[in-house]
C-alpha cells in the first residue's frame, strides 16, 4: 500500500517501530486497508473522497482541492473496468454451473 510511516503508526499503533516496517508486505497492506476503511465511514462510502484522503492526507478535504495526479481517475477506472469484469463473470456463471453443453 501506500502510505507514510507517521500514518501507519498512527492507523495501527505499536505495529510500526521504525519505517523499515513498512516493508512487511502483509503489515503494511492491512495497515494501509484500514486507513482506507477509515476513510470510507469518515466520508460516508463516498469512494472518491476516501481516495482522495488516503492518497493526499487531510489537505484534499479543503474546498477547491484538484487531485493534479488524477490519481483517483486512475484508481476508479481500474475500480470500475474490474467491476465490469465481474458483472461479465457473474453472468457466465450460472451458465457454466448448469453444465449446459453449446450445440451447433
């Protein structure tokens, strides 16, 4: 995940000792999920702004705030070509399930 020591030891506090943890693939990604967890009930599941929060800190809850990386375009359109995938996947399988056999 991304995230900044001084956020991960305030998001799981006693988990971090020195910044080398954050290289603790697994401490550092549930750390960084639970800040985004937090970010989402903070800002009522509005994705965008729990983005925005996440990758900038508090400041992108300022009025007028640009996200000048457009990081949160990119997140959501990953987000939403996943969920795109899924709908597909959620379609095909009912029918794979039955065992249905094309004929032709």
């Amino acid at each position: 995940g991304q995230i900044m020591f001084v956020t991960a030891k305030a998001v799981n506090p006693g988990a971090f000792g020195r910044p080398d943890d954050l290289y603790d693939v697994h401490l550092n990604l549930e750390t960084a999920l639970k800040y985004l967890k937090a970010n989402l009930v903070h800002n009522r599941d509005d994705i965008r702004m729990a983005l925005l929060v996440y990758y900038y800190g508090d400041s992108a809850r300022r009025p007028g705030f640009q996200d000048t990386d457009e990081y949160v375009r990119k997140v959501m359109d990953g987000y939403n070509r996943l969920q795109q995938q899924r709908r597909i996947l959620d379609g095909v399988a009912p029918i794979l399930a039955t065992g249905s056999r094309l004929s032709g």
